[in-house]
C-alpha cells in the first residue's frame, strides 16, 4: 500500500507539471508495452487518447459555459433544482483516469483480474473489458474523498470489482441466450439492473402475474431518431433554457440566447461520443491484446465467459425499443422527482446500453422491462444524487474544474458534475456506505457488506443452476450449453460444456 | 464492375467496437487488394443509411435499411471466435456485389 502511495505521490507531481492529458496516456502506453503492445499501436492509441482528453476538457467548458445560466435560471424561476449537470460516461470516464486511483486500477485490476481468473475465483474474464474499469473505481473514488483515505479507496475498488464480476458471472448465461453470442459477459454498469429485474422478476413468478406480450418492433424504425444525440440535446436543450428564462419569456433578446445555447447544447451532444471516442482508443489495444492472449490458449480453460464492450448488445431490437420508450419517461420524472438533483444530459442516448441488463432478465418481455425500468432509474437517480457532491470533487481534483474558467464558475454557483449511467448503481452505492461510515462503525458495515457478499457468492456456487435461471437462462439452454441437466430428466448425455469455442 | 466497396460499420456507441471491427476490415481488404472506403455510424443510424454497399454491424439490429444493404454480424471480428468463417463469407459477399455492380 505504501508502495502505491509512493508511486501516486510521484506520478502526481509530474502531473502537476505536465497535466493529465500528457500523464494518462503516458501510464497507459506503459502498461500496454509491459503486456506486449508493440510500440507502434501503443503509442498511436496514446495520442490519441491525449488528444481525446484535451478536446473534452475544451468541451466541457463550452457546456458549463453556455448552459450554467440557464440551470440556477430554472431553479429560481420554476423551483426545479437540478445543479449536477450530467456529463456522461465520457465525463466519468475521464474524472475517473485523471485521478491517482483511477489510472492506479488499471494496473492494479489487470493484475487482481487475472488473479482471479486463474484462481478459478470467478469464471469471467474481465481483462478484455479493460476499458470499463472506471466504472466502478467511480465508487472507490467518491469513498476516498469522502474519507479523505486512499487506502480505503483501493479496498473499496477491489470490493467493488469482486461484486461486479459475481453479477457478471449470474447472468452470463441468460445474456448469452437472449443475444445468440456464445461465452460473452457483461461487466460494465449495464449488469447493475439485473439484480433488481431478478427480484421483481421473482416476485411476479410467485405472485403468479401473467405475462403480457406487446409487439412494437416497428417502433425503432418509425422513432429511432429520438434516440439520436442531435435530437435529445434540441429537445432537452430547449426545456432546459425555456424553464431557465421563463420570467423573461415575452422578450425577443430571451429567445435570441434560448436558440444559441440549445444549439450550443445540440452541438456538444452531437460531438461528444467523437471525442470520447478518441479517449477510448488509448485502451483498445490493450483490450485486443488480452482478447488475443485468453484465446491463444495461455490462461484459457475448459469454461469461460469473455468481458465485452456493451456496445455488442446496444442495437437489439426489443431493447432499443423498450428503451427509447424509457428516455422520455424516465427524463420527465427526474425534472419533478423528489431527491433528484441531477439533471439528465449527456447520457440520456446510453439508456439502450442500461436497458440490456434489465431484458434479459425478463427474457425479452417489454412491457416488464419498461414499467421495471421506470422505477430502477428513478430509484437510482435518487442514490445518485447523494454522491454528485465528490464527484465533483473528484472533477476538481483531476483538473477538469479549476483548470477551465467556465467549469470553474459554475462550480462557484454551487453547480457540478454527474454521470447518469456509471451512478445508476445502487449495489455499488451500498459499498460507498460502507466504506465511508463514521470512525469505527465502519469496521462493522464493512464486515457485513463482505459478508453479504460471500453469502451470494457461495449460494451462487453452490447452486449455479437456479442462479443462472433466476437471472433469466431457460432450462433447454443451460442443458445445452452448459452440460446441466433438466430436472426430472435422466442423466445429461455429455453436452459438451463448454461454452466458448475458441 | 465495381472498382470500389463502400462499406458502413455501426455499434451502439459508434465507438469502441466500431474501430475494432473497422481496423480489422480494413486489414482483410488490403490483404485482399480490394479499394474501399469505411465510414463509422451508430447502429440507430442503420435503418437510414443510404449508399452503402455492405453494413456491418458489431450486434444484433434490425436489419432494414434504405441502402437495401446486406447487413452482416462482425461480432465475430470483435470477439474473435469464428472470425475465419465470418471472413470468408464476408469475402464472398464483397466479390458478388462487385462483379454485379
């Protein structure tokens, strides 16, 4: 631990010097050269991930520079108190890669993942989703700096990592089915409604509900373009400014800034996921090496699921249907939701990646996975609002709010950040709780958080079969794929298991 | 003939497994000595790409679109289980639509 700190306190000096733009991209050519990266790829992916990180702090001033007006507008006018503005995972991602624990995890999580792996701890391999790390270090950082501890915050990372690969590991099976990807795995924050579909979809089995079926495939063809960047940002561009000069509504001078900032919003909405875009290629030769390594047999075993971008399971019909229906729903509670404080933007066209982990719990069925889904992301909201406060902190801290007179401003109006995907996390809320409890109490909530833990992990190797049908896997398929035997039926007749075929 | 392949690669962010599966193509066409050009797009995008090809996406989606493009699953390019097979088919494909055009 004291050898951590030593090498943060150093890294953070010479990023005092240089800034993260040039340190991050740094750390990460380092580690893909250690992995056996060759030079080129490595240092192209580098670039661009400094140029990625530049052009998104550019950005985020534009945003806080143009909307922060409108947000304590809107609070005074209409009461609508909204300060955190929602960045995004691109903003997530970057607050969490610019903070010591951040760019610390991805050398400390490679090595603790494939740890695990090889232990036979879990049977999901995480190294190939390398990329998604930061979203739940999220949680590790906001308990360092409620804490004020880092060591706390590498406990609180590793703990958050052990509940995200068991989740991984429960609904492997059933993400496999839906989607038709054989040995795929989801471990990026998408999985974090799958827990909470279990349950609701638990209750409905024993409460004995019926199963309603609605057919709207024809739905994304007629209004897929709502879920497009452009359109989210006119329409929540021109709410927003609309409410935040409503005492002035009648003037024409209103409405010459009303147009110029939702187009302003609109823009950045529109250049936004380019950007980030740049920032993610640092870490995909990284991903594509370790892919290339679990395949080339050198840590592979007989059965396994393989980390992957939830960009894969984004575009499947039902679940963009049932998501670009969520958007406008789930948008309009959080504008009058009590304890919500953050104002939904950046992320709102993420909904179809959050959706996945609800569908395929409920096994395709909409209409569940939308009333589901309007309660989850309501709910979540709530919790995270409770931890927008660090965030912003943390934003601070990685030179993102002082570096940029805009940001800066804002912060000073008592505005901030927020991410809506990588806080819809409640599961991982808990453990924030639990590691930033008061003095000693910690110690106990600490204990029953681990606790709870095991007590899943144990159950679920105890019994992976109801498991992985709780979450959503038939019979038929588990048999199939995974050599278990249907109930009832006589022995399986050695179905392979093996689930990969590499 | 055709002496050039317009392809379309879509993913749900229009990101990450985007560059992936493009990088990948782009070797398999060079190798190839096949003239091309790729253009990223966002698999809500699909239904509205017009003059295109080939799309090929990185998940599941519906495959109607105004190109009246093929639309074929590079996952396999992506994960790399059953990428040899997805190769050779996509091949296939890319030949047939240039002696027909």
């Amino acid at each position: 631990m004291e050898f951590l700190i030593r090498i943060g306190n150093a890294i953070n000096s010479v990023m005092g010097i240089f800034g993260t733009a040039v340190v991050v991209p740094t750390v990460v050519l380092i580690i893909s050269l250690i992995m056996g990266v060759g030079f080129k790829r490595a240092f192209q992916g580098a670039i661009y991930m400094a140029v990625g990180l530049t052009m998104f702090n550019t950005l985020l001033g534009v945003l806080f520079g143009g909307i922060a007006p409108y947000v304590t507008g809107m609070a005074e006018n209409v009461g609508i108190q909204l300060p955190y503005v929602d960045v995004g995972w691109q903003g997530a991602s970057v607050i969490v890669y610019s903070n010591q624990l951040g760019y610390i995890y991805l050398v400390l999580g490679l090595g603790i993942n494939l740890l695990l792996f090889a232990l036979k701890w879990t049977d999901t391999f995480q190294p190939t989703d390398i990329w998604n790390y930061y979203q739940f270090v999220f949680w590790a950082i906001i308990v360092q700096f409620v804490t004020g501890s880092f060591a706390l915050g590498v406990a609180a990372a590793v703990f958050c990592n052990l509940i995200v690969l068991l989740i991984a590991d429960i609904i492997a099976p059933s993400l496999q089915e839906y989607y038709g990807y054989d040995g795929v795995a989801l471990t990026s924050v998408p999985q974090s409604g799958a827990p909470f579909a279990m349950i609701v979809r638990w209750i409905l089995i024993k409460l004995k509900v019926k199963e309603r079926h609605f057919d709207l495939r024809d739905f994304t063809q007629r209004f897929g373009f709502w879920g497009e960047p452009l359109v989210i940002g006119l329409v929540v561009g021109l709410i927003i400014t609309i409410l935040g000069k409503l005492n002035a509504v009648a003037e024409l001078s209103t409405w010459s800034g009303i147009l110029t900032v939702t187009l302003t919003i609109a823009g950045v909405m529109v250049i936004y996921p380019n950007v980030s875009g740049l920032f993610v290629k640092g870490l995909i030769p990284l991903s594509q090496m370790m892919n290339q390594k679990i395949r080339s047999g050198k840590l592979k075993r007989e059965q396994f699921h393989i980390a992957m971008d939830p960009a894969i399971y984004f575009g499947e019909s039902g679940n963009l249907t049932a998501a670009l229906i969520l958007i406008p729903i789930v948008f309009f509670i959080s504008l009058i939701l009590p304890g919500n404080k953050i104002l939904m933007l950046a992320d709102i066209p993420a909904m179809p990646f959050m959706t996945a982990g609800l569908i395929i719990v409920f096994r395709g069925n909409l209409l569940n996975t939308i009333l589901t889904g309007t309660v989850w992301f309501s709910l979540c909201n709530i919790f995270n609002s409770d931890i927008c406060e660090a965030f912003t902190q943390a934003a601070v801290a990685a030179g993102v709010g002082d570096k940029l007179p805009e940001v800066a401003n804002a912060i000073s109006q008592g505005l901030g950040v927020a991410s809506w995907t990588v806080g819809t996390n409640p599961a991982l809320w808990l453990v924030y709780k639990a590691f930033s409890a008061p003095g000693y109490t910690k110690i106990i909530t600490i204990a029953v958080a681990i606790a709870v833990y095991l007590l899943i992990y144990f159950s679920f190797r105890k019994n992976r079969k109801a498991w992985y049908m709780a979450a959503g896997a038939s019979e038929e398929f588990l048999a199939e794929k995974y050599g278990m035997p249907v109930a009832g039926a006589s022995k399986s007749t050695g179905a392979s298991g093996t689930s990969v075929q590499a | 003939m055709k002496n050039k392949i317009n392809i379309a690669v879509a993913c749900g962010g229009g990101i990450f497994t985007t560059t992936v599966v493009t990088e990948k193509l782009e070797e398999i066409l060079r190798k190839n000595n096949i003239k091309y050009s790729i253009s990223p797009h966002k698999i809500t995008e699909v239904p509205n790409i017009t003059g295109v090809d080939i799309i090929v996406v990185t998940g599941k989606t519906s495959e109607k679109n105004k190109a009246g493009a093929p639309v074929m699953l590079g996952l396999p390019l992506f994960t790399g289980v059953g990428a040899e097979e997805f190769t050779k088919q996509f091949l296939e494909k890319v030949r047939e639509i240039m002696n027909n055009g």
